[in-house]
C-alpha cells in the first residue's frame, strides 16, 4: 500500500481499481485531522488517475471506522481550539466529486462522523454486525458534517429524521431496505465484496461512468429541463470517443468491448 501525506491514509491499485485506506488501525482508525487531510489528498490522487475507473474505501484492520478521533473533539470545545473545521467538508466533498464512483466498505463500526464519511460514496457494502448511525444528538451537539442534508436525498425526509432525532443505530439489514445500503454480507468479507462491487463497475467503459455520475450528481439539485439539458449535453461529450464506437461495435459482434476511456 502507498501511503498518502503522513502515512494515515494509503492507495492500492489493482488493475482499474484503486482502494483508499484508512490507516490508523491501532486507533480504529478514528478521524484526526492529519488523517482526514491524508484521505483527502487520496481521493484528488486517484480522481486524477484516468486509469482508475472506481474506487473502494476501505479501513485498514478490523474496523472501517471509529469515526472523529475523541482527544481531537475534546479539544475541539476550547475557546483557543486550532481545529480546522474546513477539512472534514472539504473530505467529503473529494469523494463526491472524485470522477470515478466510490464503495464504501463498512466492517465492524461506523458511528457519527464515520457514517457521514460513508454517505458521498456512490455505494455502500456494509457487514451485518456492523455498528452504523448518527448519535450526536447524544452526545449535545447534532450531525452537521452533512448528513442532515445528503441523508434525506438517500433515504427521503422521514427516514432521515428518525435517524438523526433518535441518535439511534440502524440495523444494516433495515439501512438495505431503506436504500441506504446496497448491500450486506458477511462480516469477514466486507472488503472483499466492495471490492467486487467496485470490479464490477470497472467492467463499463469508463468515460460512461464519469459523465453518469455527474449527470446522477445533479438530478435533485436541478429543475428537470435544466437536468435533462445538462444530460444531454455530457452524452453529446461521448458522441464520437473510441469507447463509444467499441461498445456498439462489441454488442454486434457478441463480444466483450475493451474500453480505454478515450
């Protein structure tokens, strides 16, 4: 694994996928703000890789997420606090607008600021043990590192408000049902299974990929003319690449297209 920055966050690259880690097991991997600007730093790496076609995100060691690292939160009430509060927005947005789509790998635990880390990802595996949810209205305070804006455009206003108002876990079998997950498995092969679903993704030609995502990134965002504008404006951007003429060309030769990103 190559590691980003100051090591707490590294990059593996298999073929046309790239997998971001955190990398702070021995902490489980709780968010610091060197880490948080390591992962960002990953995500800018490997969107500006045009050999990458998707992404996973993984934790490294047995658990995905233990979300802010609690030293730094504490720290974070004082009236004389350095804490950044940009970086964490700033994470998060890196993976939203990364040009390929995201998995997220959620094993073991994503709690508060973890679970927020998952929800600009395009797809997330989850591990049917795992601990998922917002619970700062427990601890004082509430989620706003986004997640009472993207959760209801995952899950719709009345789910989001049960979540975040309760500050109380969703069972990973009851987030697959909502829509809030894409898929749950067996607690030893959530890395695995993101990784297959991000191999999956790989198998599309990956200029489609990109212009899809960001066409799919504005659809509630955007009044339906100037969406379907936009729309076709990213499709007329494909007309005449290689990737184009192959996938047709493939189809009628019954074969499997051999996509470049060009």
């Amino acid at each position: 694994m190559e590691s980003v920055g100051t090591g707490l966050a590294g990059i593996d690259r298999d073929g046309p996928r790239a997998d971001v880690y955190l990398s702070r097991p021995e902490k489980r991997n709780a968010m610091t703000e060197d880490l948080m600007r390591d992962l960002t730093e990953a995500f800018e790496t490997v969107s500006a890789d045009e050999d990458v076609r998707a992404v996973a995100l993984l934790g490294e060691g047995p658990v995905f997420c233990a979300g802010m690292d609690l030293h730094m939160m504490r720290n974070r009430v004082e009236e004389d606090s350095e804490i950044d509060r940009d970086v964490f927005p700033g994470l998060l947005e890196a993976i939203e607008t990364a040009r390929q789509p995201v998995v997220a790998g959620i094993k073991t635990a994503a709690p508060a600021g973890a679970f927020e880390l998952t929800l600009p990802c395009d797809f997330r595996v989850i591990g049917s043990d795992a601990t998922y949810g917002v619970i700062e209205v427990k601890l004082g305070t509430f989620p706003h590192g986004g997640a009472t804006q993207r959760l209801p455009r995952l899950v719709g206003l009345s789910k989001a408000k049960e979540l975040v108002l309760t500050g109380e876990f969703i069972d990973p079998e009851e987030a697959l049902d909502c829509g809030l997950v894409h898929e749950v498995c067996d607690p030893d092969e959530v890395d695995d299974r993101a990784r297959a679903f991000a191999d999956r993704l790989c198998e599309n030609a990956p200029l489609g990929l990109r212009n899809a995502k960001q066409a799919l990134n504005t659809a509630l965002e955007t009044p339906l003319q100037q969406g379907l504008e936009y729309e076709r404006s990213l499709g007329r951007e494909l007309d005449d690449t290689r990737d184009y003429r192959e996938g047709f060309e493939a189809r009628i030769e019954e074969r499997d297209p051999e996509f470049r990103g060009e």
